[in-house]
C-alpha cells in the first residue's frame, strides 16, 4: 500500500495490572529504535490539535526508526465512521488509529478489533527505556483498560470538565467563584443583567452535545448514567436534580438562542464577555487568551467543576490511540505509539493547550508552567480537576443514540418540559436499545 499524506477508563483490574507492567519493563534488552528500519506505516488520526501536533513531528519519528509515515487526519463524525466500516471489512486500512474512549471503547473493545498491547509491554525488547509506563496517570490507564483487564490502547489525551469565568464580572458584583453546584446557580441568577446583554451561565443546549452538561451536574450526585452491571440510571431522584438544575441554568441564565448552542456557540459567547461562567472542557482555553479572537485576554479564570450535594468530580473524555489487530506491523505501530505518548510529545500538548496529557512529568517542568500563557490557575485547576475526573459518558456500545434520546429530553426541557416526565420517557425508549447492543 503506497504512503499517504492526506491533511485532511474502567475497571479495577486495569489499575492492578499496571504496576505489573512496570516491573517487567523495567529490565531493558536489545532495545532498537531501528528495528524496524524501512516499513511502512499508515497512521489514521481524528482531526484536532493532538493529529497536527504528531504529523507536524512526524519526521521526527522518521529519523529515529527508519519508518515511514503514511498519516491522514480525518474530522470526528466521519473518523468514527471510517473505523467501524473498515474495521467491519477486515481489512482496515490503516496500523495505528486513534480512538475516541467516551464513544467507541466498549465497541472496539467488545469487537477486540484493536490488539492487546500488554505482550509488548512485557517485551523487553520492545519498549524504550524512555517509555516509562508509570508516568502514565492511574485515570488514563484506567481509560484505556477493559473490564477484563485488556489494555489495547495508550492514552493520549485527557480532557477534563471545569468552569471557565469572567474575572471582571466577578469582581465589578463582588462575588466569589461559588464552591458548589446549588451556588453556581445562585450567582449565576445575580450575574444575569439581560439588559447589558450579560448573563450569568452558558453552556452547550443542542441535543446531543449537552450531554455532557448534564453528566457534569449529575457527577455531583456521586452517580453517573449507567450503573457497572448495565442498568440505566437517567431517571432516579439524582438524575433529576440534575435535569433540574440544568434547565434553571439554562432557562434563567443563559443567553438568547442558547437552546441551539453547542460548544463554539457558547465559546463565543464567552468570549465576547457575554457570560459570567461557561460550563466546558478545558482544552478550549487557547482562542479565550489569543487578542486577536477574545475580549477578554486577561480578565479569564479557571475553576474546577463546583461540588454537588454528595461529590465533587470533573467529568472526564479523551483519546487513546491502538495498533489495529489485523495489522501485519505491530512491532513498528508499536514504536509508533510510544513516541506519540512519550515524553516530549505530552509536553508539547501540554505547552501548546491542545489538550491533557495522560502522563505526570509534563506537570513537573517548572518551566513550561513559568512561562505558559495560561497561568498557573490553569494548571491547578488542572491538576485538581484530574485528581477527581469519573467518565463523562458511559462505556456502552450505543453511545450516540443514547447522547440523541437523551440529548432531545434536556433540550424539551429548557423550552419548558417536565424534567422528570422526559427523562423518563428517554429511558423508557433507550432501554430496549442498550439490551440489544449487549445482546
């Protein structure tokens, strides 16, 4: 197959099964970076900043091995599609591919389409000596680890929920980042002035991408949408108070429109110092400091996702990138996926805002963090957020049909549906939906 250049976490055994890994990798032999000198790779990566930042790199990977590097970057609607219909055939066209955890996890997992990377792991001939497997956060091994204790991906990147606020508006009304959920709302609802156009929240209302909104809030509760044995919980008493909560905000709160907003919409609105809070993953941080984009460069904060009534979490998404299991070059994908989750590469990610790296030593470059635009609330509410990040989405195969059943009863409600009839109108229909997936 000739070179492209197209531009175009969860059970307990995988925790166990790290320190493992560790001890066998820890006594290097005949480690090569030119092993494989002269193969060919294809390399498919979901559109994004962390795809730009490894094709940018990309001949840095070449030289050391010898290999060459077919990449492509693909947009995520259609990145998804690309790997269910190839990996359906086959006969994938690709060796290494990224993949989104919060949507395709259980169903390549269950489909074992990737392949199970702890034998290579425990190669010591295999594994740089760089590789350094307990850099990698115990939440994104835990990511990428199946309840059967499978490992076929390493993370990549991590993102975590928090609250982005307008430091001006705080202090102009002399109040403080609010500690939890219940005074979220409350200020929310003294920030809003419709008549200077300023509001108080705002956050994703078109279905399906507000789930996540919705989740944040319902992390609060200690609970999350499916229980560990597969039982839906979208409409019990938390989940409510969560709906509940989400419609005030939005209701009350919210910009004009925002019924319709997804995340750019909301991001603008934020930008324009339109809003007060702004519910979101923390990798949309770089346009809120860049004066070409923002109206409010300096006068951004950082705060972590506020406690509910029974927990404080930051909802948690992410990337892990695997060998495909019918690859015949899984030695070189393997050194492949090392140099894209190694060391220099997360501090790159980290430098540039693209997102979160999964491992802890970009966090210990006094550096960086001295001379990041960011500021070190950034990084701290970082740090703490990922200390207290639980999956944002549950690990089921229908992951989409459950962000649009769900999606289309949140967004009912903030034109002024019952929380509770909708809910339960949602799970009543996407019960049947997850027994079959299972089946």
């Amino acid at each position: 197959m000739p070179i492209r250049r197209r531009h175009l976490l969860a059970g307990a055994s995988g925790l166990l099964a790290a320190p493992a890994l560790v001890e066998k990798v820890g006594a290097q032999s005949a480690f090569d970076w030119k092993r494989f000198k002269g193969t060919e790779l294809e390399v498919s990566l979901t559109l994004g900043p962390r795809a730009e930042l490894l094709m940018r790199n990309q001949k840095e990977f070449e030289d050391l091995t010898g290999i060459k590097v077919g990449s492509e970057s693909i947009p995520e609607q259609q990145h998804r599609q690309k790997l269910v219909i190839e990996f359906t055939s086959g006969r994938p066209s690709f060796d290494v591919i990224t993949i989104s955890l919060h949507v395709n996890k259980r169903q390549v997992g269950k489909a074992r389409w990737l392949t199970d990377l702890r034998p290579m792991l425990a190669d010591a001939s295999l594994v740089s000596p760089n590789l350094d497997f307990a850099d990698y956060s115990a939440g994104g091994i835990s990511y990428v680890t199946h309840a059967d204790g499978r490992m076929d991906m390493l993370p990549l990147n991590i993102d975590l929920w928090v609250v982005y606020y307008n430091k001006q508006i705080f202090q102009e009304a002399g109040l403080e980042f609010p500690k939890t959920l219940d005074e979220m709302l409350a200020t929310a609802r003294k920030l809003t002035v419709p008549a200077k156009q300023q509001y108080g929240f705002v956050a994703r209302g078109l279905k399906n991408a507000n789930i996540p909104v919705w989740t944040s809030l319902l992390l609060g509760q200690e609970q999350e949408t499916v229980s560990p044995d597969g039982k839906l919980l979208t409409d019990t008493p938390e989940a409510i108070w969560a709906g509940e909560m989400y419609k005030a905000l939005m209701r009350e709160t919210a910009p004009p429109g925002s019924i319709g907003f997804n995340w750019n919409e909301s991001q603008t609105s934020f930008m324009q110092g339109r809003a007060a809070m702004w519910l979101d993953g923390i990798g949309f941080a770089p346009p809120l400091e860049d004066p070409q984009r923002s109206r409010i460069v300096g006068k951004v904060g950082y705060g972590v996702t506020p406690a509910g009534p029974k927990a404080q979490h930051s909802a948690m998404f992410g990337d892990g990138i695997g060998i495909a299991e019918a690859s015949r070059k899984k030695g070189a994908a393997f050194l492949y996926l090392q140099w894209a989750t190694g060391k220099t590469n997360m501090t790159r990610l980290l430098q540039t805002g693209a997102g979160v790296p999964p491992r802890k030593s970009p966090f210990q470059n006094q550096e960086l963090l001295s001379n990041s635009r960011f500021g070190r609330e950034w990084f701290a509410t970082l740090l703490r957020s990922n200390e207290i990040a639980r999956p944002g989405l549950p690990v089921i195969i229908p992951v989409t049909e459950f962000r649009d059943t769900f999606g289309i009863a949140l967004t009912n409600t903030i034109g002024g549906a019952d929380v509770a009839t909708e809910l339960r109108r949602a799970t009543a229909e996407f019960q049947p939906v997850l027994a079959r997936s299972e089946a």
